[in-house]
C-alpha cells in the first residue's frame, strides 16, 4: 500500500521543526486541497499524509508554514521573511509506493529529496 510521509528538520538549530502546518494539494486539473496536518515534537507528522486509495499517480505540493514556526521558535525575521511558506512540488508516479519528501530548512534556505 502506497503513502505519503514528510518530516522537518531546523537545521539552524539542529532539532526536529515541531509544531509547522503542512498542507498538501493535488495539482492535476487545479489545486485541490487533500490533507493537512502539524508536525509532532519529532517534526514528523502522526500518520502518512496519504495513503492506500487516497494517494494517485500525478502531480503534487507540499506547503510547510516555516515562517509561522520560526516565529513562534522567537527567531528574529525580516519582513517579508526570506523563507516563509516553502511549496515543494513532486510527482507521483507509482501510487504503490512510499514517497517520503523531508524538508530541511532555516530562516535562509532550505533542501528536499525522495526520502525512505
């Protein structure tokens, strides 16, 4: 059964980025919100995002609040943020499988990759 996972680490601090909303979209034929959730203290979320018959093959976007949680977490921000909301678009392609997409990310900058 396929799913869908993520977690977030602040790599400014060094910790798992506890408490961020996530948000994902289904992006063919529009945007089309399909789950949300908010990271644990382990930065990941309690449960897949999707899974078994919710999760398609086609085309995807994760929204994670960063700027939200690293102003809750006291960081000092300009205005606008450098990085606010990071919106990571991905594809599926087997809907059989585990897609695993990690945020890594600071007030500066921020990475993914097709995780585990």
């Amino acid at each position: 059964m396929g799913r869908l996972t993520t977690h977030v680490l602040d790599t400014a601090r060094g910790t798992p980025g506890a408490g961020i909303a996530v948000t994902v979209y289904r992006l063919d034929g529009g945007r089309r919100e399909v789950a949300r959730a908010v990271t644990n203290h382990d930065g990941r979320c309690d449960g897949p995002l999707l899974e078994g018959a919710a999760l398609e093959a086609g085309r995807y976007e994760i929204l994670f609040a960063a700027g939200d949680y690293f102003r809750a977490q006291g960081q000092a921000l300009p205005e606008p943020p450098f990085v606010d909301e990071v919106a990571l678009r991905f594809g599926i392609a087997d809907a059989g499988q585990h897609y695993h997409v990690p945020l890594l990310v600071s007030p500066w900058s921020y990475s993914t990759y097709r995780g585990s």
